[in-house]
C-alpha cells in the first residue's frame, strides 16, 4: 500500500498538478498578427485569422482561429536560445519561433511556422477569467453555456 500511494505521489509531482509550471505555459488572447510580412487585423476574414493559443511546454501548441477550428503542433522548449520547436501533428518538418516576454502578460512569438513567417503579439488569461472559474460549476448549464 505504501509502494503505491508513494508512486502515485512521485507521479503527482512530476507529471500532475503538483509539478511545478512554467510561465509559457497557458491560453493567449491574440492581439496582434502579421504573417509574410503582412498584419492580419481582427477583421480579416475569419478562415485566416488567428483568435487564441495555447501553450503547454510539455509538448503542445494549439492555434485557435476565429472561425472556432484549430490547428495542433507538438512543441519543444529551449529556454536558454528562448525558442519554440514547433511541427504540425502530421509532419516531421521542424520550425522554430523566437519567444520573448514585452511585459508579464504580453508575450511575443517570432519565427516561421510552417512555411509562414509569423509575429505575433500575446496576452496572456488568467486562469481566473475562464467561463468555468468566474460562474462556478452547475449541473445544469442555461443558454448560452449549454453547447
């Protein structure tokens, strides 16, 4: 009993939410996007248009689009260059995107993805902004929570 409930434990603190995180490591609002060296303004058609990511640096990185579907990459972090390995779920083709921080809420990606060459700027959420934290849970959920 002893055995497992200290695996478990280990685990926790490596894997689970006991482990410490990293301040990559979230959802982003997109604020500013430029992409082949031409601004993409949050009016361009929604198929284009990049609304969230999210970053988790044990190995992912989903691009949200305003049109609600989503593009997935594996990710690698290399924290002393301040640079993402970023490739797409389907390939092998590795590219990488500069990081750096303008200020505690606002991160900057810069580099290729794909074969575009991307920048865009970030704004980090709070974990306490999400739907979930600020209503509560509910067992039954109204309009326009109901989806």
């Amino acid at each position: 009993m002893f055995a497992t409930t200290k695996g478990g434990y280990e685990t926790w603190k490596k894997y689970g939410d006991g482990a410490p995180g990293d301040s990559l490591d979230g959802a982003y609002d997109v604020e500013d996007l430029t992409v082949n060296h031409a601004p993409l303004p949050a009016s361009t058609p929604s198929s284009g248009r990049w609304r969230r990511i999210g970053i988790s640096t044990r190995g992912r990185l989903v691009v949200r689009m305003a049109d609600d579907s989503s593009e997935r990459y594996r990710l690698e972090k290399d924290p002393k260059r301040n640079v993402l390995t970023v490739w797409p779920d389907t390939s092998v083709t590795k590219t990488t995107l500069a990081y750096r921080w303008t200020d505690p809420s606002h991160l900057m990606l810069d580099g290729a993805l794909e074969r575009d060459t991307v920048s865009v700027r970030l704004h980090k959420i709070a974990p306490s902004d999400f739907a979930l934290m600020e209503r509560g849970f509910h067992w039954v959920s109204e309009f326009p929570y109901n989806k």
